[in-house]
C-alpha cells in the first residue's frame, strides 16, 4: 500500500467515525426540547458542511496522481481540521 493509500484509508476511517458522531447528535436533536433542538440543528447543518467540504478535498487527494498528492495534503489537513475542531466543539457542548 502507498503512502497516499494508507492516508486516504486513514481520512475514510476518520470520516466514518464522525458520521456516526453526527448521527448521534441528530438523534439527540430529534429528542430535545424546541429550543435546544434549534441549536442543536444548526450546529448538525455546520458540521454537515464541513463534512462535505472535507469529502471533497479526500475525493480530489484520491484522484490525484502520486506525484500530486503531497502537493494537495495541506489543503486536506486544513479542511480536516477545520471539522475536527467543529466535531469537538459539538461534541463538548451537547454531552
């Protein structure tokens, strides 16, 4: 396995556990008082947007040749980042 495989089998597997992480807090969402279950949405549709942002740059390391995909990793771990930091904010304050 290359390097740029096991990073992006790596990114998928991360991805996974913060899907069933937003998952869960949909669930949340969907059992909590009105008021509580606006923010609750709106931190959900944030973290859905990142996560969506995030997936495209794993789509376009993926396609990228090996030559390439160094070049396109900074721009991945930024957006990683950026919904890793949502993940965790969501996560801590709806515990």
């Amino acid at each position: 396995m290359s390097m740029k495989d096991a990073y992006v089998e790596k990114l998928k597997s991360q991805m996974d556990e913060w899907k069933a992480e937003i998952d869960k807090l949909k669930a949340k969402a969907d059992n909590a008082q009105a008021d509580a279950k606006i923010e609750y949405l709106e931190q959900i549709d944030d973290l859905r947007e990142k996560q969506v942002e995030a997936t495209e740059k794993l789509a376009e390391l993926q396609t990228a040749g090996e030559s390439a995909w160094e070049d396109l990793k900074a721009g991945v771990e930024s957006s990683w980042d950026s919904f890793e930091d949502a993940m965790k904010k969501a996560m801590s304050r709806f515990r």
